[in-house]
C-alpha cells in the first residue's frame, strides 16, 4: 500500500486561508468516508484535527475544516495564525487487511 | 485523565531485538484497539499495526509481518510492540495511539519512544 501523496510544503500568511491536499485511491480516499487529518508540531506527538472527512473533535478550532472529492481529501485552514505553523498528515482507513495509510506530510509555513 | 505513557529511549545494535511499552490509564484499556505507527526522522508517519486488548489478535502492515509482535497484558493495562531483527534503517520514534471500536481514526498518542539502531 502506497503512501497518500501531499505537497511538500504550502505557506501563507497570517490571516489567509490555505488548503492542503491530499491525493489516495479509489481503495482508500475514494471507498471510505474514513479520512482523518493530524497535526505535529516539531519534536512532538501527532494531534487530532478532523475526522470522517469533515468532523472536529471537541477542542478543535473552527479554522480547521475538511471535505472530499473522489480520491483527493483536503483540509483548509482560514484565519492562519503563527501557531498553525506545523506539519499535517492525512490518514485513511484502507480495508481489513492493509488498515491505514498516511499521507507524506505538507509543511505549513506561515509567513 | 485519560493517556497513554510509553517507555523509554533505547539503543539497539543491527540484529537485535526492541520491546516498547505503551501503558493506558483513565479509561478502560480492553475498550480500545493500541496502534503503532512509526516516524523515521525527518519522514513521514507510517502504520505498523494493532492490537485488541480484549483477546489479543492482532494485524500487522505486510511490511513488518515476521518481524513484529505486539501484546498486551491487561492486567497492568499495556501494550508492547516488540521488533526483531533490526537494521539501522529501523531508527525512528514509535507512536502507540488508541482507536475505538467503532471509529477509524487515533484519538489518543502516546509521546514516542525513540529506537536507534546502530553498530
């Protein structure tokens, strides 16, 4: 199972909206309504931003968005602030056997 | 509160074995399946597998089948990702992270533990 694939890095500045792309198959991304996104900041764990494609866990800021077309999930975060500033890594649930896959990573620089 | 508490850093020569603890508390630990997910410095996160406490079967990605194994003994509420037969290439910091029974997503991360593997 191949890797999802995410640019390596996107940037913007404070205030705008970004989004972040993340591109799988039809066996992954494209069956399941099953994508997560995680957030990781330098030298720690990975945090929960969204699941099932567009839900936020309780704590979540609502800068934080995500949706689905095909094969291809994105996150969008409005209102960037020099916090967002971090790596983000999406994951899909991939069937019974082969489980989950994560993305390759987009680095998030705020300018 | 509820978290997940891994073992410490370790040092593995090429060919040797590594045993890492994930220990679960404020929350019943036989609820959730324990993931282990591995990131190689400087990459990106990469699934290894998981187990279900209550019972104990387990799935492991194709790429560590023969060389994983991970328990857990519910009596102490942890889990152990145990890995053999290690290359340098093997030198990462290994996530556990919980998921529920009925959703597919990881709620819940431990800190890491890092495993280098050197001669």
């Amino acid at each position: 199972q191949s890797a999802l694939t995410q640019f390596a890095s996107v940037s913007g500045s404070p205030g705008q909206s970004i989004t972040i792309s993340c591109t799988g198959t039809s066996s992954d991304v494209g069956y399941y309504d099953l994508v997560s996104w995680y957030q990781q900041h330098p030298g720690k764990a990975p945090k929960l931003l969204i699941y099932e494609v567009s839900k936020r866990p309780s704590g979540v800021s609502n800068r934080f968005s995500g949706s689905k077309s095909g094969n291809t999930a994105s996150l969008t975060i409005s209102g960037l602030q020099a916090e967002d500033e971090a790596d983000y890594y999406c994951c899909s649930y991939a069937g019974s056997v082969t489980d989950y896959v994560f993305g390759t990573g987009t680095k998030v620089t705020v300018l | 509160q509820e978290q997940v508490v891994q073992s410490g850093a370790e040092v593995k020569k090429p060919g040797a074995s590594v045993k890492v603890s994930c220990k679960a508390s404020g929350y019943t630990f036989t609820d959730y399946y324990m993931h282990w997910v591995r990131q190689a410095p400087g990459q990106g996160l990469e699934w290894m597998g998981y187990i279900n406490p209550h019972g104990g079967r387990t799935n492991y990605a194709q790429k560590f089948q023969g060389r994983v194994t991970m328990t857990r003994d519910t009596s102490i509420s942890t889990a152990y990702m145990e890995l053999s037969r290690l290359r340098p290439d093997d030198t990462a910091v290994y996530y556990c992270a919980r998921v529920s029974f009925y959703y597919w997503y990881f709620d819940l991360w431990g800190r890491g533990t890092l495993v280098t593997v050197s001669s």
